[in-house]
C-alpha cells in the first residue's frame, strides 16, 4: 500500500532537530543527484522531474524524486507551485510513499540554512541578532530553524513589505519560542530595516526580490547571511558590493552560479568567479563536523538541491515508522 503523507503530517513530525540532522545527511553523505528533467513545451507552463538517492547514518539508502510545477495561473485554493515527492523503496524500486512537498520544502531549505550557519559561523559563536526579510513561510521556518540552532538569539526582526503578515509570523514564532523580542519592521521603512540589517549576527533573505534589500556597507564584520529566495539570473536580493566584501562564500550546488546574487556580483567585478570553489556538500565532506572561524561575512547561497528533498522524506518516513 502507497502511504500519503500531508502537509500536516509533516509539520507535525518533521521538527527542526529531525530536518537539520537530515539535511547535514543529505550533504555530507554520499548521494546521487541527476540532472533534473524540465517539461515546458507541450504543458501549460513548466513541470519539473528532480530525483536522487541519499545515504544515511545507518547505512540506508532513500530514493525518490520531486515533482514540482509552475502554475501561476492557478486559481485559489490551488497552489501556484505544486509539489509532490514520491519516494521508492530501494531494494525493490516499488512506490511507497506519495508527500505533499509544499512545507516540506520549506522546512528543508530552512534547515539546509541552519547546517551552512553552524558550518560558517559556528554553533558557539555569540550570536544574539537575527534578521529574516520575508514573512512567507521560508521565512518563518528560516526563523524557527535559526532559533532552535542559537537558543542565544534574543532580537528578531522580522522585515516584510506589509505589517500584518509580519505580525502573523511573529505570533507563529512566539508560540514555538517565547523568549525573543520580536521586531516587525516594514521593507520599505528604510531606516528600521538598514538598523535592522546592520546589528544582525545573522540575516536570511526569503523574498523574490528582484533588486537588493538593502545597501552595502551596513553588515557586522562577522555577519552571516543566507540567501534562498533569488533562483533566476534577474533576481537579487543581496547587492553586488556586500557579496564581493564577503570572506567565504559557499554555494548549495553550483547551479547557484547563475542566479542575480552572484552573477551580477561576477559582472560588476566585484566577485571572481574562481573564489566560488566551495559547495556546502563539499566542505562538509572534508569533516561532518567541520565548523570555520567567523573572520569576516560569510554568505550561503542556495537554489535548492534534490537530495534535500529526498533526504528530508526519507528521515520523516523513518520518525512516522517508528512512532
């Protein structure tokens, strides 16, 4: 029998403890991720087929693949990208479970965020500051993932275009973490939002911006940023300057080469190209635990990665078969 796990499902088990330990998984054990398949000719828009097979701590193998489509015509209630992970029984290939990928995408990318964190800042650093543009649901879970990594964070500011979605993202955060002071802070408030840019240890763009959220020359010398919500070449969120002055900078895969963030970086000659050497898998690899000094601004860019997706699935199925 085919299980169908759902959103609900998987907000209920997927907890940020279990989404980081799958996703240090996904990139610091081996993996096989192909190139994805994209429909776009005969289809109403655009569908994507993205498999992979992840190893994990105990010797298994998870295989599955993500089915994801571009609708953005799709009338409410429907989703204007929907999403779908099958996931296949290794030994004898058979399908044996179909999952709603909407917040299990969420949560992945969030904790794919947290496990670069930890790896360029470092899990001890005094880190008291987070800011997190976007009040969508990658921005919530960015949250709650950085709140659970650093217990020390006392202040987030939560920046988004309108005021009230900020609020509800902060009365969900407060539910999970009620220690914080929480700032909602409106994105074009220039003065609240730079403030809140420059006194961040830590700061997730979520947005679909298509220009910088904020100027150069604002961030802490020992700021982190992770970058998830540009995916195209005419999307930017971070400004061509800050990505050049940052001291490390690691890629998700190198598919994020092509995205505004960098690409833009790489045109205004502010980025060479050969300093992008570094994938999270690949510096993982060298040591699972591998944790570098926070010696100037250190930026993850991440598009996404099949492997998360199905390692993510694959951890969650595990927690439901033994629950």
């Amino acid at each position: 029998m085919i299980r169908q796990i759902t959103d609900e499902e998987v907000g209920a088990t997927l907890t940020p403890e279990l989404a980081i330990q799958s996703q240090r998984a996904a990139f610091s054990l081996p993996s096989e991720v192909p190139s994805r398949i994209i429909l776009h000719q005969l289809v109403s828009d655009s569908t994507l087929f993205k498999p992979a097979a992840v190893s994990t701590p105990s010797g298994k193998t998870h295989v599955g693949m993500k089915v994801v489509s571009v609708r953005p015509n799709n009338p409410p209630p429907l989703p204007t990208v929907p999403g779908t992970i099958l996931m296949l029984d290794d030994v004898t290939g058979i399908v044996n479970a179909i999952i709603d990928a909407t917040l299990l995408t969420a949560i992945r990318t969030a904790a794919g965020s947290a496990v670069a964190t930890m790896a360029l800042r470092g899990p001890s650093k005094v880190t008291e500051t987070l800011a997190v543009f976007g009040a969508g649901m990658q921005g919530v879970q960015h949250a709650r993932h950085l709140l659970h990594s650093y217990p020390s964070i006392k202040t987030v500011y939560i920046i988004n275009r309108t005021l009230p979605r900020a609020e509800s993202a902060i009365a969900a955060l407060k539910n999970e973490y009620p220690g914080p002071t929480y700032v909602p802070t409106l994105l074009d408030d220039d003065e609240k939002k730079n403030e809140a840019a420059s006194e961040s240890d830590v700061i997730c763009l979520c947005t679909n911006s298509s220009v910088p959220l904020f100027p150069s020359g604002l961030l802490k010398p020992t700021a982190h940023i992770n970058g998830v919500g540009s995916y195209t070449p005419t999307m930017q969120e971070l400004d061509a300057v800050t990505v050049g002055s940052c001291e490390k900078i690691v890629l998700d895969s190198f598919e994020a080469k092509p995205v505004g963030d960098i690409a833009m970086a790489i045109e205004a000659g502010t980025l060479n190209e050969a300093d992008l050497s570094h994938t999270l898998s690949s510096l993982l690899k060298e040591d699972p635990n591998v944790t570098l000094p926070a010696s100037g601004i250190t930026f993850f860019k991440s598009v996404g990665v099949a492997s998360q997706d199905i390692a993510a699935a694959g951890f969650l199925i595990e927690a439901l078969d033994s629950a």
